[in-house]
C-alpha cells in the first residue's frame, strides 16, 4: 500500500498469544494483549494479495478496512484470502 501511495491509518492493537505443541503443553509466550482485528487473518497471504490487487483493488480494501461494517469487513478479508492463495 505504501507503494502504491494508499494512505491509511493503523490501528495498533496488543494481542495475547500462547503457542502450543499439538499435546497442547504450552511452547512459548507473546504477550500481546487484546483481540485481533480481522485483517490478522489476512497474514499469511498478504504479501501475495497486495501483488496480484490493482492499486484500486487495495483503496477499496484499506477504505473498507477502515470504515465498513464488520459483515463488509469480514467479506473483504475472505474475498482477499482467496485472492492471496490464487
């Protein structure tokens, strides 16, 4: 988004993370606190959505991201999760 000149504003938020092995004994701590946005979900395909979006595509998502509804904030990070993993 930098890239493409979108501005937008963060809003930074602490998360809360305990990883697990799958016998579900606790690996290590991240202290973040709170609940996470709903474009968490998004990180792991982020670098590969932003590349296949026209700069457009990404003004609408971070516009939306910014002052949609949860229900359009929620189509938006599904739709886009599914573009990242094309």
């Amino acid at each position: 988004m930098k890239t493409s000149g979108i501005e937008w504003t963060p809003s930074w938020q602490f998360l809360h993370n305990t990883h697990r092995n799958i016998f579900g004994g606790v690996t290590r701590y991240e202290y973040e606190c709170g609940v996470h946005p709903p474009i968490y979900e998004l990180r792991p395909v982020l670098t590969e959505f932003a590349a296949s979006s026209t700069d457009e595509e990404l003004r609408q998502f971070a516009s939306l991201m910014q002052s949609g509804t949860a229900a359009e904030q929620k189509a938006a990070i599904e739709a886009a999760i599914e573009k990242g993993l094309e």
